[in-house]
C-alpha cells in the first residue's frame, strides 16, 4: 500500500505514538491494528505519557506498546490489572518485551490483588545471577549434548531456555558462557571438514594462482569461502532493515555485489593477526565477485602517523590483494558531525561534562555494580545542542565535554551503557589540519561509515561481538541503512607479542632492530625475512575462519612457510662453515662445468652452471678427523660423492693449526667407475676467480624464538633471549647465485611495476573531507620489491633471502649490471626457516 493510501487510523496515531518516544517505524507498525492501537492510546491517555519531560526511553516506549497489544488480545484483562504492569514498566522493573509479555499473561490469570512476590518470580523482576552461578547451572544442563563436542553447542544453548531458573538471564551472556565451558573441555574450535564433491576442472586463473604452490592452496582458499563460517554468511539484502527502502536503495548502490572492508587504525604497523582480516575481508568479496574498500580509521589524530599508512597500503598490496577504493573515515566528518546533531534532537545523545572517573563509576567498571545515569542525561537537547556547538567552537578542553549516546543503561551489555560518541581533541588532523575539534569515536564512526560506504558484510573478530548491539542500535536510531557485523575468530601466534606497546617498548629499548627486525611477527619483519607473501594467506586460509580463535605456535606457522617454500624456492649449493679442500691428483687448470636444475621438481625454474675446480671448500660440519661406524661423511680414508658432481673425493690427508684446529684436507678425486657409489652425498662449492666461484656471504643472520618462554609473562622483557639473533660470517654460496637473483628481482619488479599501473588505472576516487588535497599514500613498484624476494634454499642447509641491509650492484641497478658481484658489495642472508622444526640452537 503507498503512504498516500494509508489507512486514516495510521495518521491519525502515529504523532501521539511517537510523542511518547517510540521511533517512528514503531509507531506505524503500533498503530496498523484497531485494537492495539486503541489499548496503547488509552494507556498514553490515562498517564500522560505523551506530556512527560523528558520522554520515555525508546525501550520503555516499546514495552508499553507491546502491553498494549497483549492486553488487546487479552479482553479479560482488567484496568486495574493492567495498570500494575504499565507501573512496573515505568518503575523500571519490567525491562524486557518478554518479561512484559508474561506479566501481561500472569495478571490476565490472577486478578488483583496482587500477590508481589509471585508476580515477581513469575516475571523475573530483580533477577539476578552472578557469572559464576551461570558458569554452574550451564555446567549442569550441558549433560549429553556436550559429549558430542563442538557439534553440540546449539543443543546446549537450546536447552538453557527450559531451564526455570535461567529463564530471564541475558541470551548474550548465556552464549558466551556456554562458549567459554566449550573452550575449556574441548579446547578451540576446528574448522569443519570440507565435505566431499567432485573434482571440478582448473580454470585459467586457477592454474595461473597455483603456479608455484600447488593446486592444493588454491583449493583451501576455495573451500574457505564456501563453508563454514563464511559460507553460512547472508546473502546481500538479506541483512534486516528499520525501513524496505533502505534495504532497497543499497541493493541499487552495490548492484546486489559483496561489498566489504578492511578498516585499519593507522597508528603502528600491521602484525601477521592483520593478515586474517586482510584474506577474510578482500578475499570474501574478490570470491563472490564483490568490491573491497581499504579504509584507514583515522579518528585519533594524536597517534596516527603517515608512516603507517603508506605501510598499511604497502602491506595490502604485497599480500597480493587490490583495493577498490582507498577512503578515510575522516572523509566522512561532516556527514557524521550532522548525524550526531540528528541524534541529539531525537534525544538519542546528550553533552556529558562528567569526568573520566566519574563516568568509569557510573558505569560501573570499578565497582562491579550496575550503572547509573549520568547527572546530564537528562538535559534539554537544545542544551546538549548549545553545549555540542561549543565543544565544536573549541570552549572545551579535552576530557572536560564529551557527547554521550542515550542507550540504555538496563541492558546487560555494557557496549550499550551510553558509549561515548564525541570526544574533545587538541591535536591537528593530517588530512583537515586545524578544522576540527572534536572527533568521532570508533564506537560511533565504524557502524556509520559501513553504512555510508554500502557495506554488505561487515566482519570482524570476536571481541566486538558486544559492540554489535551498539552498532546495530545507532543505525536504528538515526533510522540510516544498517549492515550486518559478523565475527570470526582472531589469529595469534603463541611465543611471540603483537601488542604494539611492547613491540614499541622492544623497539625503543634496543631489544630488537626496529619494528622490521625478523624476529618480530609485524608483517614488515616477516616481509624483510624472506617469508612469500603467499605463504602467508596460504597458512591464514588452511587454518579456516571459524567464530573461535586461532591460537597458534611458531612451529606450526614455520611448517606452513616451509611446507610453501619446498614446492616453489629454487636451491643452491651453500656451505654455511667453509673448510679447504685441495684435490691432490688434478692440474692446477682443472676445470668440469656441472649443470645441475634449480628444483628437481619443478623444471620452470630453470638450472645454474657451476665449476668444479682443484680447490672446493666443504662444510666443516661434514668432515671428522675419526670415523665411526654410525658416521657417513668424510673422515680420513673415507670416500663421499659431492652433490650433483661427476666423481666423489676420497679424504687423504688434514692439516690443522697450532691450536689443533682443522684447516685444509687434502683429498683424491675419483676416477668414475673407480668406486662404488658412496653412502653419502655432502654440499661443496669450487674456487675458480674466472666466473666469480664462489660467492662470499659477508653475514648469514639466523632468527631463534626473541622469547624463552612460549608465553611471555606481563614482565616480557626478562623474558627476552638475548641470544635469539645469530650471525654467521664467511659462509659461501654457488655463483650460480648472481643470475639467479637478478632474474627474480627483475620478475618481481616488472610484475610489481604491472600491478602498481593497474592500480592507478582502475582505483575508485574517494570523497575528500572539505576540499583536503588529494593525500591517499601511493606505493611504487620499487616499494612492493624487496631485496627480499631473491629467495633460495641453501641445499640441504635452510631456507635464505637477501636482507635490506645488502649492497648488491647487479640488484641495485639490475637493468644495466651485469649478474656477478662488483667492488663494494656487501651481501647479508637472513634464514626464512631451517628444513626441519630446531630441536634446540644448534
């Protein structure tokens, strides 16, 4: 039906209803029935409630009408009974539809008088259970369905709703307890196990993904989309709107798409947690063919650096993923500045001169106690108009105004206990300067800007589960398009910190090298290690996105990297503690060129050349002055094959030094057929000045645990290994080295180069805040290419990548260099991980 056909009776009722303090969606939807809407006028009428000041409270409006509509069911209800109920509404005994609802039954079934105390068991008025009481009543219905382990949590939360004496305990609470007693009997939740289907052909883009890491990745990543938790998401337009029309002009903006964001605060760097929110958010939307904003929450100028958010952008990008559009919370200012002046005049917000004690007292967060309205909750909203302009004027210093969200302080969640939507700030802005005063709290921006920006499918992690109720009442109350907040399980690494406060206390108090040093899990630490981008959200979509957190060791995400690296790293001869080795049956001109593949696995990669000359050196590690009957390497009389060369070498002779040291072995190259073939097979590399043979490794940094401990206490400082970072110097490496690098430096650069100009290309213009410049933080090709992306295994030895910190001519000017080393140079490798798990530092 239009509105211009509406029936006269919802004309009629619909300013009275909302005179009282129902929205104006309640107020048609209570005024549709005849009855119903009779029964809340008479009510209104006899108390008043459309002259009270202030008015009721949205909640205790909406109460009143639903009475209203039970006691039109209910013809045998009294006046003098139904107004018992309306008085303990208004006393603020009643607080919830349901237990209106049953005090609406219970006086149709025992009329006047009253007996109070029944009527209050009945109805659950002052009920009360502490956490620890609700941990027990649940520990004693959970029975049988908690034997079937996480499949049985909805059986368990069903079967709290039968029990009396959990009937009107908070629905939330209940869940995250139940969660909680899940959590300690079965530990954290796994991802669901893909269920079978038929083997679907590659398509191009597939192959072209898995090029390098297998068709498995690609398929993990498929499946995590398409089950589970993200696989039970809803579908766009399905997310319930206050109005259809806002349900419909989304679905006209967004074209029915996924639209999604990732919205990080830029004020540090992003840490490998940061990796799931990047994979969940841009690869939801890119699977289901949507759009991704990369949106920076730039609300707090006093801690927002530009740093951070040109590395914000940078990590984006080297992760592999494409933002549609690149926006700013604070382009939305003024819009959220109107907002917040609508929400006052619907009496939704107040001007709050409160303390920041006295507000933490109000709320209870020290005294555990229920909180209590501030003492300006109920000021005139043309004074909490005049006093919102002035905080805007710059007449209040920080912390002495704040505007206030008029919640609802009987709730048990305390995300709706009056958050704090404005707060004072004298700090200039990086994009409006000095324009603004007072800025948007996260609390009040996040929800609005989703709203704004069309957002589908706002995900999140657990810990904002509460704030959904918020996020969902604001949206509500300014009557403005609401998206739907969904919330998974975070990611963190066990034997490590992500707190940006201590990473920044290591970083200031010279534990470790800077916010990069590879020690650290920030993803530029990772990054300069050597660790594949896509090794990284090959882990994050293998883990799964569940609603439970993934707490994971070290171990296991160093076994994913090695697990990616073993299919993809082409490998070098290295020896990591060199020994001399003189060949005594060869001219000293004796030169045999080995071609030898980079993978024997992976033929793309390619093969190296390198010679086999009088001189080889060894690692020392592979030669014992006594053999045994357990030991397969070299020892004098003892015959081994050199890797991949034609002949073995047969120890004939050592010398050593004053000190007893091994320096030199002199050794006999074999003749082919002269031997058997031997047992053991060790790594080598040959001197030879022609071709550069071998390459000197100036520093090989190996990265141990920065912690002793696999859960660093609160004192995590005298928890620090100070022996965690180990450099060995001298190592060597096969000149097949230089081409190698400079021919996946200039691969990686070219396709860096590629992807930044379809960035500029296709990027989306966001809306600039009062005319501010065009600031978005651009990234060049040469900032997604490291160093760090010549990446090798060193044969048999770990896995290594270029450090920042080399001088690499042939890298440094990769176009016109030729690949071999030049005066100067200075190469530094850092180990990505070792082949297998370290037992210990060896």
């Amino acid at each position: 039906m239009s509105a211009s056909a509406k029936p006269p009776v919802v004309s009629e009722h619909v300013p009275l209803f909302e005179a009282i303090g129902l929205p104006h969606a309640k107020a048609v939807e209570a005024a549709k029935s005849a009855k119903g809407a009779a029964a809340l006028k008479d009510i209104i009428n006899r108390y008043q409630l459309d002259k009270r000041d202030p008015k009721l409270e949205d909640k205790q409006a909406g109460l009143i009408s639903a009475l209203a509509g039970q006691v039109a069911k209910s013809p045998n209800t009294t006046e003098e009974a139904r107004d018992y109920v309306v008085d303990k509404i208004l006393e603020g005994k009643l607080k919830s539809t349901d237990q209106t609802v049953a005090a609406a039954k219970y006086v149709e079934t025992h009329p006047p008088p009253i007996d109070v105390q029944d009527f209050d068991k009945e109805c659950g008025v002052g009920f009360h259970i502490t956490p620890e009481e609700l941990y027990e009543r649940i520990a004693e219905v959970a029975g049988p369905s908690a034997s079937k382990g996480w499949a049985g949590l909805g059986a368990v939360i069903s079967a709290t709703k039968a029990v009396p004496s959990l009937r009107w305990a908070n629905p939330l609470e209940i869940k995250s307890t139940v969660e909680k007693l899940f959590l300690e009997k079965f530990g954290p939740k796994e991802a669901a196990k893909p269920k079978a289907k038929e083997p679907k052909k590659p398509t191009k883009s597939t192959k072209a993904e898995t090029s390098q890491a297998g068709e498995d990745a690609a398929s993990s990543r498929k499946k995590v989309f398409e089950e589970g938790f993200l696989g039970a998401l809803h579908k766009p337009g399905e997310n319930p709107q206050i109005h259809p029309h806002l349900r419909e002009a989304h679905l006209a903006a967004t074209g029915g798409q996924v639209w999604t964001r990732f919205p990080p605060e830029p004020n540090g760097y992003l840490h490998i947690g940061h990796s799931k929110a990047i994979f969940v958010n841009f690869g939801y939307a890119a699977h289901n063919g949507g759009k991704c904003y990369l949106r920076y929450d730039d609300t707090n100028p006093e801690k927002e650096e530009a740093r951070y958010f040109e590395s914000i952008l940078e990590m984006v990008r080297w992760l592999g993923y494409e933002p549609w559009k690149i926006t700013y919370s604070s382009d939305y200012f003024q819009q959220l500045y109107d907002l917040a002046l609508e929400l006052i005049r619907r009496d939704k917000a107040y001007v709050c001169h409160c303390t920041q004690e006295e507000i933490k007292q109000a709320r209870g967060e020290k005294t555990g106690q229920k909180p209590r309205a501030c003492a300006h909750r109920t000021r005139p909203v043309e004074e909490s108009l005049r006093e919102f302009q002035a905080m805007k004027d710059g007449k209040y210093r920080p912390k002495e105004a704040n505007l206030r969200m008029k919640q609802d302080l009987e709730d048990g969640n305390p995300q709706m206990w009056d958050l704090t939507a404005y707060r004072v700030l004298d700090a200039p802005h990086h994009r409006t300067g000095d324009k603004w005063k007072i800025y948007p709290t996260y609390d009040y921006t996040h929800c609005l800007v989703d709203s704004m920006e069309n957002i589908s499918h706002s995900l999140c992690t657990v810990e904002f589960v509460a704030s959904r109720q918020s996020y969902e009442w604001l949206c509500d109350a300014l009557e403005v398009y609401k998206p739907r907040q969904s919330e998974y399980g975070r990611l963190n690494l066990e034997g490590t910190v992500m707190s940006k406060r201590k990473i920044l206390a290591l970083v200031d108090e010279g534990y470790v090298n800077g916010w990069d040093d590879p020690r650290l899990y920030t993803l530029i630490a990772l990054r300069r290690r050597g660790i594949p981008p896509g090794a990284i959200t090959d882990f994050v979509s293998k883990l799964g996105v569940t609603t439970s957190p993934s707490n994971i060791q070290l171990a296991r995400f160093e076994q994913s990297v090695r697990s990616y690296l073993e299919s993809s790293a082409p490998r070098l001869l290295m020896v990591l503690s060199p020994l001399k080795v003189t060949l005594e049956n060869v001219p000293d001109n004796y030169l045999v060129t080995v071609e030898k593949p980079l993978h024997p696995k992976v033929p793309a990669l390619g093969a190296s050349a390198v010679p086999l000359t009088k001189v080889l050196y060894i690692d020392r590690d592979d030669f014992r002055t006594e053999d045994a009957p357990d030991y397969f390497r070299l020892a004098p009389g003892k015959t081994v094959g050199l890797f991949q060369a034609p002949h073995p070498i047969t120890c004939v002779s050592f010398k050593t030094d004053a000190a007893g040291a091994v320096t030199e072995l002199v050794c006999r190259l074999e003749n082919e057929g002269a031997q058997k073939k031997p047992k053991a097979f060790i790594q080598w590399v040959a001197e030879h000045a022609p071709s550069g043979s071998p390459v000197r490794i100036d520093e090989t940094r190996v990265f141990h645990k920065l912690f002793k401990s696999d859960e660093p206490p609160s004192d995590f400082r005298a928890d620090v290994d100070r022996n965690s970072l180990e450099v060995i110097k001298g190592a060597m490496v096969e000149v097949g080295f230089w081409s190698l690098a400079k021919r996946l430096h200039l691969e990686a650069l070219r396709d860096a180069k590629s992807r930044t100009e379809n960035a500029a290309a296709t990027s989306g213009d966001a809306p600039k805040e009062g005319g501010a410049p065009n600031d978005a933080p651009s990234v060049t090709a040469g900032q997604l290419v490291g160093k760090e992306c010549v990446r090798f295994q060193g044969l048999r030895v770990a896995y290594f990548a270029v450090d920042k910190d080399s001088r690499l001519a042939c890298l440094d000017d990769s176009e016109n260099m030729e690949p071999r080393g030049h005066e100067g140079d200075f190469l530094v490798l850092n180990r990505i991980v070792s082949l297998k798990e370290d037992a210990g530092k060896s």
